[in-house]
C-alpha cells in the first residue's frame, strides 16, 4: 500500500492472526507506538481487528496477515518444515529434481 499524507486511518484485519507491517519505504506511526522505519517490521498482537497508522508520509508499506497453525517449526537453507526429518526429505527432493528444474534462458 502506498501511504500519501499524515492521515490517520485504520486497516482491518482478522482478529487472531498473525499480523505484520513491512515498511519499504518511508516511515509509519503505528497504534501510537514507535515509528516503524524503512527496511523495518512491526509485528503486533493477536488480539484485535484492526491497525491504527497514526502517520505515514509517503510511505510504502506491505501488510501481511496469516492465520496461526501454531505448529513446531523446523528451518535450514531455504526449507521450512515441521521437524529435522521432513527438512531432510525436502533436500532429497531437491536435489533429486522433484521440485523441478532450473533453465536458463
């Protein structure tokens, strides 16, 4: 979303997701708290339906919103999985081919 002037205003998200503001550009006051800067990420609470942006100036940001599956997570290199043992299928995938093949153009 791109953000033009110091109007406050609201984005509605779900209540009990996951929920993060990325800002690329710019900066943004977020539900009267500190300022989220360029290259930065505000994560928020659960609880809730709806993000107040105090300011934000021209401003870039993206909005993200996730439902919880509030499963262990396991990561390396590029995968992430559940546990260490589905990491490990998914590198034998990989370098078997089964997640497809590269080509140049």
């Amino acid at each position: 979303m791109r953000l033009t002037n110091e109007q406050p205003i609201d984005l509605v998200v779900p209540d009990g997701y996951n929920t993060l503001l990325a800002v690329l550009k710019g900066s943004a006051r977020v539900n009267g708290s500190e300022t989220i800067g360029a290259a930065e990420v505000g994560l928020f609470d659960r609880a809730g339906d709806y993000i107040h942006i105090d300011s934000a100036p021209n401003t870039t940001a993206l909005l993200l919103c996730g439902e919880p599956i509030d499963e262990p997570i396991a990561g390396s290199g590029p995968f992430v999985m559940n546990t260490a043992e589905e990491i490990r299928q998914a590198m034998v995938d990989y370098q078997s081919g089964k997640m497809g093949k590269y080509h140049e153009h």
